[in-house]
C-alpha cells in the first residue's frame, strides 16, 4: 500500500485514504516485500532453521492452493492451533489470501475449550501442531462442522500432513479478490464469565497497526530483527511477529517453547534482536534470573510491554540493568493492537502513555459523561483497527462496540499533558501475565471439589506489584484448613483449567462478605488483599 494516514494533533484523526479495490491483508504484507527486491532476506527464523521472503511467499502460495484443493470455499473458517514457527504465518496468510477465515486460538487451553471454538466457528479445517494434537483428540469426533485436521509436525497420527499437502501444492496461486472491510481472520477473547467471543477483524485491521503503531512508536525498519515473547496467537503478539516485521521487511524470530527467563535469554544471545517485545511478568522474572544477558551481550534498541499494566519499578530496573527503556502501552482483541503508548525519550514509567496519533480516546464517568482530567473513567477507544463485531453474539457486541467507539472494560485516569494512569477493570476481570482470567470460570472450578463449599477469586499483587489469582474459601462443615489441603486445591483447578488460571494463594475463611440479597461483596475481599 501504504495507506495515507492523518496524524493531526488533538483528540485523534482516523486515515482519510480508501483502500483499493480488491485489496488483500496477505498479499499486501508479503508482495510489497517481493516487489522492494526482498525475495533473498531471512524473513523468519524458527526452531528448524531460516526462510526468506521469497520462501514464505511460496510456502504461503502452497498453503492457499491446498485449502482449495480440499474444497474449502471463500469465507468459510479454519481453526488454528499452532505453536510459533513458519507454519503460523503460512496458514495464516495462506488461508486469507484464499479469501478463507482463519481464526486463531490460545495454545494453552483445555479440550473443553477447544470444543466450544469448533463448534462456535464452524470451522471445516483445524489445522495444529503435532504437539498439541492430544488436547483435541477427545473432542474431534463430536465436531458437526469439522471436515479435515491438518497437523503440523512429522506424524500427522493418521491426520492429514500440513508439509504432504504443502509439496503437492503449486508454489503460485493467484489470490482471491477480498475487500478492505471484509471479514479477514478472527481472534477468541474471554468475556467476563469466561465465555469466549470470536472478535471478527477486518483485511484493513493488520496493516492499520503497523502504520500507526509500528512504524512511528517504535520506528521499526528493514534491518530490524524483532523477538515476540508474546505468542502470535494473541493480538498481541500476532502484531509484533508477523504484521510488524512483515510490513517492512525485517526479520522475525520465532520460537515455539513457552518463554521463559532462559529461553528468552537464550534468543536474545543467539539472534541478537534489535526489538523484545514482552510483558511484566516476564520482564520481572528476567530480572530476577540469572540468565539475564549483560549490556554488551546485547543488541536491543527498543523493548515493549503490554498485557497488563507495567510496575514503574519493573520498568526502571530493566532499564537501569540493559539501558534499554520499555514502552509500555495497552491495546485489546478489540483493537488488535496497542493505542496508548510511551513514547522512545518520553517514557513515564507508571503510565501507560499518551494517545496514538490515528486515535481517538475518552474517559466515560458512571453518569456516561467524559469525565475531566485528573478524574476516574472507563476507557473507550476510537480507531480503524476496530473490530467489527462479535461472532453470534449480539448481546456482547452491542455493549462493546459503540457506534465508533469500542469500550475497553479498563478504568484510568488522564494527566493534563496526556498521560494515561491504569485504576483497573470496570469489572472483575483479571489479567495474569498478559491473559484475561475470569474469576467466575475459577470459582466454578473450585466449587467442583468436594472440600469447597463457598468460593470467591479476587486479584493479589505478588511481590512485583502483578496481579494474580487469590481465592478466598469456606470449606464444607467438619474439614479443617491445612497448607496440603491448599494445594491440593490449586492441583485441582490446573488440572481442570489451562494452568495458568490457578489461584496463586488460597485463603480459607470461616464466611464470605455478602450484601442482603447474598451477592458476594468482592470490593471488601479486594480491600482485604491490599491491606496484607
């Protein structure tokens, strides 16, 4: 493209330039590299090796024609399960450059979860990694709508081979003609009562990140060798290791394994990443670690987090131990990417930044009115990356997307020179390194051991000043608390739940605070944790 985008000072201008007519998300990000000379510069690197632009082209091209020699028609969904490697971006680009829907979902779940997506999305195709097959083998024969799984990996367990279809596939293929505002991929998130929302994105979406985000926060470039902690499942992390690089013709690297201290370090040492994008939990723990690479070991220029709001303290001992600053910044599924962010020179570590120029936000009081500087009010957020609405759920999508506007469910308070202090959710969300956890999906869990009788799950600050489960428990008539009972009880969510959901500290208390009419009265169980 690019697209022409008004970036005048004030409340925030949205792009002025219409796309053209077809336009494409896949070929835009890839073609525009083949058409610059590209076609020879290591565009991913993974586990298994490197691949160039003109490489991934192809392998995109093969995965396209694959999907239409299957009989998978325009429009229709695939379901992606996949760990970080070149497979992500070649499914995920081939299959919208075929003008098909891929709709990409959360490694770290549960077969419980999993069969809601199907079954939700409709998809016709699941395309995952070998090692997470195991998690969908019970579920996939009670699919109605599911015709082929594709696995990614040397043995497809009697499923259909991603690199057999791959070979048999011609490296050309000429896209499908899609429009700017059509249905381009979907994202999961988690509502508040841990029902998951299939977020519908635009083919405009990906690459309003990049020019407003991308390009002038973080002044990414050709020579840039970028490294995502956060997985390309999230919207997130889909930005930061594909949309990002890929618009300018850097170098990703990816990395299948789950990212910690010593695998982040690793990367770090090995390619030499000139961008780290990661989250405070993260950073906090590579602090504390003693893989954290030495200042000369590195080549980074800018670090980014998101996910969750950013310690000050974390913040200043990153960049006192690398001499790198962190942006933090917040952005949503809604939004795809960030939209408040600090500033490379600007940074105000205890803030999430100022409002990207692209932009529009405002801070809605409880009368529903704008609130006034220095004031607490939930955030709403107007901006071309939107999404355009909730899969099959209207209810959700009315309260969400408000004409232009999107609600993000976050409260914060906005300094006279523009600068953004997170207060928390407007509800009882929680967010525990960079994931929504529903206090409600791990109270029900709980509610299911037979020690439990009554169950409450608030946000805990650890000791980096991160939020995390806690829950508060009344246990049935004649069991008494003990620390072995406790963890037998944190065992039995992670074993029910994606593992990361588990309450990090159980509380047991003889009664809940409830109001009259038996509602459980969290603010004082929250008063509670802080005062410890």
């Amino acid at each position: 493209m690019p697209c022409a985008i008004d970036s005048n000072s004030g409340r925030g201008a949205l792009p002025v330039s219409p796309f053209p007519y077809p336009y494409n998300a896949a070929v835009d990000l890839i073609e525009r590299n083949l058409a610059a000379g590209r076609g020879p510069k290591i565009a991913v690197y993974d586990d298994d090796g490197s691949y160039t632009y003109a490489e991934l082209a192809a392998r995109v091209n093969r995965f396209a024609g694959a999907l239409i020699k299957l009989g998978i028609c325009m429009e229709q969904r695939i379901l992606l399960c996949l760990q970080d490697s070149i497979d992500f971006p070649t499914v995920f680009l081939g299959a919208i450059k075929a003008g098909i829907v891929p709709v990409a979902v959360n490694t770290l779940l549960t077969s419980k979860d999993y069969d809601y997506m199907l079954q939700d999305s409709r998809a016709q195709v699941l395309v995952v990694s070998e090692a997470l097959l195991e998690s969908f083998k019970p579920i996939l024969d009670r699919q109605p709508h599911l015709k082929y799984v594709i696995v990614s990996g040397q043995d497809a367990h009697g499923k259909l081979r991603m690199d057999d279809l791959m070979a048999a596939a011609s490296p050309q293929f000429e896209a499908v003609s899609t429009g700017c505002d059509e249905a381009c991929f979907w994202l999961y998130s988690s509502g508040s009562t841990g029902a998951p929302k299939g977020t519908v994105h635009r083919h405009s979406s990906l690459i309003y990140t990049a020019e407003l985000y991308a390009k002038p926060i973080l002044g990414i470039r050709e020579n840039d060798v970028v490294f995502s902690a956060a997985k390309l499942f999230f919207a997130y992390g889909l930005g930061n290791g594909m949309t990002f690089p890929f618009s300018v013709g850097a170098t990703a690297v990816l990395m299948a394994e789950r990212p910690t201290p010593a695998s982040v370090a690793r990367v770090l040492r090995r390619y030499q990443p000139t961008i780290f994008y990661g989250v405070p939990t993260l950073y906090g723990t590579m602090l504390a670690s003693q893989d954290l690479p030495q200042r000369d070991e590195l080549r980074l220029r800018r670090c980014t987090s998101a996910g969750e709001a950013l310690p000050a303290d974390i913040g200043q001992r990153w960049m006192a131990a690398t001499g790198v600053e962190i942006l933090d910044g917040i952005g949503s599924t809604e939004m795809l990417h960030i939209f408040l962010s600090n500033r490379p020179g600007q940074v105000r570590y205890g803030t999430t930044g100022q409002r990207i120029d692209g932009y529009q936000v405002r801070l809605i009081g409880e009368d529903g009115n704008e609130v006034v500087n220095g004031e607490i009010g939930e955030l709403h957020v107007c901006g071309p990356s939107s999404a355009s609405h909730y899969w099959n759920n209207n209810e959700k999508s009315r309260h969400t997307f408000l004409g232009q506007w999107t609600r993000s469910g976050d409260k914060y308070i906005e300094s006279e020179d523009g600068y953004f202090t997170y207060c928390g959710r407007s509800d009882d969300m929680l967010k525990v390194g960079g994931i929504y956890v529903s206090p409600f999906e791990v109270e029900s869990t709980l509610a299911t051991h037979a020690s439990v009788l009554e169950v409450a799950v608030v946000g805990h600050l650890d000791d980096d000043g991160l939020v995390k489960p806690k829950a508060y428990v009344v246990l049935r008539p004649g069991l008494a608390p003990d620390t072995e009972l406790a963890a037998t009880l944190q065992q039995h969510v992670k074993a029910n739940l994606a593992p990361y959901k588990y309450p990090r500290w159980i509380e047991f208390i003889d009664v809940l605070p409830k109001t009259a009419t038996g509602k459980i009265q969290r603010f004082k169980l929250r008063n509670t944790t802080k005062e410890k």
